[in-house]
C-alpha cells in the first residue's frame, strides 16, 4: 500500500513535467495557427523566435532561483512557488492583448518551469527506495508526454476554430495543471532527506516510515537501517568538507558530478527534440503539408511518444541508465543524418520519400524518450543531500540555457537551410554516445547514499560499506 501511495505522490508531482509538455505542444500549434498570425500580424522569424525563447529565457531565472531558495524552503515550498508563478504567467498569455504581454507571460511561465523541472526530479528520488528511484524520477517525462500529447489534439482541434479562441483556450488551459499542483502539494510529505539535512530526524523518521513501511518488522528493521544510512552519510560529509557555494567545485568528486550531471542535461537539447517539438508545423510546411494535418502528425506522435515512455520507465530498472543512452544517442543520429540526406534530394511529387522523411521524426522520437527520461534521474541521484538542491539547480539551468540558445536561432535556420540543419544535431548525438561509453558510471539499483562509494569519496564511513547497503537491499527485497 505504502508503494502505491508513494508511486502516487510522484505521479502528482510529475504535474510539473505536465506543465512543461504542455507548454512545448501549445507553442508548437499556437505559432502555427492560422487566427494566431493574423492577430499578431503575420510575426517574423526573430519574432517566433522571441515567443519560444522568452519561454527558454523564464526557465533558466527559474533555475537560478532554485539554488538560492529550494533548501530554505523545501521541496513542497518550492514546488507550490512554482505552480503558483506558472499560473500567473500562463494567465497572462491567455489574456495577451500584444506580443509584449504575450511574451512577457511566456517569460513569467518559464520561470515556473525552470523552478519545477530543477526540484520535481530531485523531490520524487528523495522519497523513493532504490528500487524503483528511476521510474519515480523518470516520470516527470512521462507526465511531460501526456501534456505534450493534450496540447497537440487539443490544438489540432481548435484550429478549426475561426476566431480568437484559436490560441487563447489552449494558453489559458495551461493555468489547469498549476491550480491543481498548487493546491494538492499539502497532501505530500515532505523529502526525508531534506528533513534530515535540517536535522529535524524525528520527522524525517516518521516521513521514512509513512512512505515505506507497512506495519511489518522486517519493512520496521529496513526503515531504521535506512535512517541510519542516510544520518551517517549526511555525518560524514560534514565532517570531511566545510560545505560551501564553491565546495561543489573545488572537491573532485563532486565537480565531476556536476559535470557528469550538465552533461546529461546538455545532451537533451542538443539531440534536436526541441526544434522538432517547437518547429514542428514549419518543418513539415517545408514538406508541402498544410496546419491542420501537421497538427495531426504531432499528435499522432505526442501518443506514441507516451508508449514510449511508459516502456521506458518499465525498463529503467531492469537495463539501468546507460545503455539506454548510448542506445538512444546513436538512434537518433541515425533518423536525423537520414531526413537531412534525403532533403538534399527532396522531390515533392515523391510521395514516398515524404513517409519516410515524417517516419524519420516517428523513429526520433521514439530514441529520444530514452534521453528524455533519464537526463532528468540521473542528476536528480547523483549528488549529496547537502549540494544535492544546488547541483540538481545548475544541471537543469544548462538544460535551458542550451533551449534558449537553439529556440532563438533554429526558426532563421530553418528558413536559411532547412534539413541540412539537422545535420548539426547529428553530431551532437555521435559526441553525446561516445560520452555515455566512456565517463558514465551506471547507478542502477544503488541506494542515494551509495553513490559516495560510487564516485570514490573516501570519507564514507566503514558502517556504510557495499556489504551493508546490500544487505538492506536483500533484507528489505525479502
């Protein structure tokens, strides 16, 4: 029973993930609408891009906001913050009179976001057992498919809509999940080892066993070797490292953390899914496929990319972390070195290399959602509870900083070039799975303490060797 209402709270928090779905399919039909253009006079591509960037731009304060606030808060603090901005900027957007508003709103969303997207990931593997850490972290991308999926249907729908309300109802739905986020975040507990970070162990106890226990000694036994795991390991951090803004970069081992951490962020923009997610009704414009099914292709797309993700999540524990990532880089260098090849020989009278160059982008994102999930469990689960608000902050601020750069120039680069641009992102992919062989360490099954031993901290103490934490594995698996 404990397994299911914990597996419910991190389902709930993924609303956060929803929202960013959401935001990413509605901008996607919203640009593209044709009452949209008209409103807004026919927008240039600086302008677009401006639209989708200010998003980008929103997300990345949002992120630096979490390093200063989100230990002082908390995780449901923090996460009420951020449903609570997400409605007020997505409110404006719905109620945009000109660009400025419009942008303005996106800006203010953004910041939603970027504060949710840093905290969510970290929240849920806080509160989850080993076991079942990267499902529970993951879903954040699987709640982030069902909003992308609801903004593609439900823009394909309203574009046939001959008014207004073309674009307004879908920006002003996005004020649904931030209502519904804020208000039932005071059902959730808080992160135990947040609460022990405070030094506040009776409640930190007493959360342990709300989420994990059952009434039985042996889950009673698992539960206090749990506590001690997580005490002594916050101990013996402090004990060896004064904990400071700059500690996360002068110790070895946590600096090639974090930069293990900002890579994996980095490598999800830089695989191309935003271009295609954002761009969409441009790029298959340049195909000689009008709005209304463009909007359906994505949607089509936006359902599948959810049976993706949830066999993504079921196979998480049982491949691990890294060969999904090598697996998911080098199969979407592959669809996209193919849609730019056959661009330079595009015959528009050729209807089926039109199928394959739309299948291509089917067969991307079904890749990506390997990257998608695990870029966000893997930071959430590598750092120490005393640096892990902070790192999982600034590896999410280069999530979006490397959004920005693309979401701002990639509409001029489509004009100028169109397919060929995807040859960049081809690149990226190749770097990307040559990184994942050779720097990654797989942290399938490890317990949040473990990854000191991991990553070759030498201040772990004895108690908390790799025959113990077994041992609780096993004990508690029985």
């Amino acid at each position: 029973m404990t397994k299911i209402s914990t597996l419910l709270s991190a389902v709930f928090l993924a609303i956060g993930g929803f929202l960013f779905g959401y935001d990413s399919g509605i901008i996607t039909s919203t640009i593209g609408q044709n009452e949209f253009i008209k409103y807004f006079d026919n927008p240039s591509d600086n302008v677009t891009g401006g639209i989708v960037s200010a998003f980008q731009g929103g997300a990345i304060l949002g992120t630096i906001i979490n390093v200063f606030t989100g230990d002082r808060l908390g995780r449901k603090l923090s996460v009420f913050a951020g449903a609570c901005v997400s409605c007020f900027g997505c409110a404006l957007q719905a109620g945009s009179v000109n660009m400025v508003m419009l942008i303005i709103g996106r800006f203010i969303a953004g910041v939603a976001v970027g504060m949710l997207t840093s905290v969510v990931p970290m929240y849920a593997g806080e509160m989850a057992e080993s076991s079942t850490r990267g499902m529970m972290s993951g879903l954040l991308q699987w709640m982030l498919s069902w909003g992308y999926l609801i903004a593609q249907w439900l823009g394909y729908g309203c574009s046939f809509v001959d008014n207004p309300f073309q674009w307004r109802f879908p920006l002003a739905f996005q004020c649904i999940p931030g209502i519904i986020l804020a208000c039932g975040i005071w059902f959730l507990n808080e992160s135990p080892r947040w609460l022990m970070e405070k030094d506040r162990h009776d409640e930190a106890l007493s959360t342990l066993q709300s989420l994990h226990g059952d009434g039985t000694a042996e889950k009673d036994q698992y539960i206090e070797l749990e506590f001690q795991e997580i005490r002594d390991a916050i101990e013996a951090e402090r004990a060896s490292t004064s904990i400071t803004w700059t500690s996360i970069l002068t110790k070895p081992s946590w600096r090639r953390r974090l930069i293990l951490g900002c890579a994996v962020q980095a490598f999800g923009p830089l695989s191309g899914i935003n271009v295609i997610n954002y761009y969409g009704t441009r790029i298959y414009a340049a195909l000689g496929i009008d709005t209304h099914t463009s909007l359906m292709i994505i949607g089509i797309s936006g359902a599948l990319s959810i049976v993706y993700c949830t066999g993504g999540l079921w196979a998480l524990e049982r491949v691990g972390r890294i060969k999904p990532l090598i697996i998911g880089s080098a199969g979407m260098a592959l669809a996209l070195v193919a849609n730019a090849a056959m661009s330079q020989h595009y015959d528009e009278t050729n209807q089926n290399q039109l199928r394959a160059m739309v299948a291509m982008n089917f067969v991307f994102s079904f890749f990506y959602t390997f990257i998608g999930i695990i870029s966000w469990v893997y930071p959430a689960e590598i750092f120490p509870v005393d640096i892990r608000n902070q790192g999982n902050s600034v590896t999410t601020f280069t999530n979006w900083t490397i959004n920005l750069v693309f979401a701002q120039f990639s509409p001029t680069a489509l004009t100028n070039i169109g397919f060929r641009y995807f040859y960049v992102f081809f690149v990226f992919n190749i770097i990307a799975a040559i990184c994942y062989v050779f720097f990654f360490p797989e942290t399938k099954g490890k317990t949040l303490e473990q990854m000191d031993l991991l990553f070759g901290d030498s201040n772990t103490p004895p108690e908390l060797d790799e025959k113990k934490m077994a041992q609780v594995v096993v004990e508690h698996a029985e």
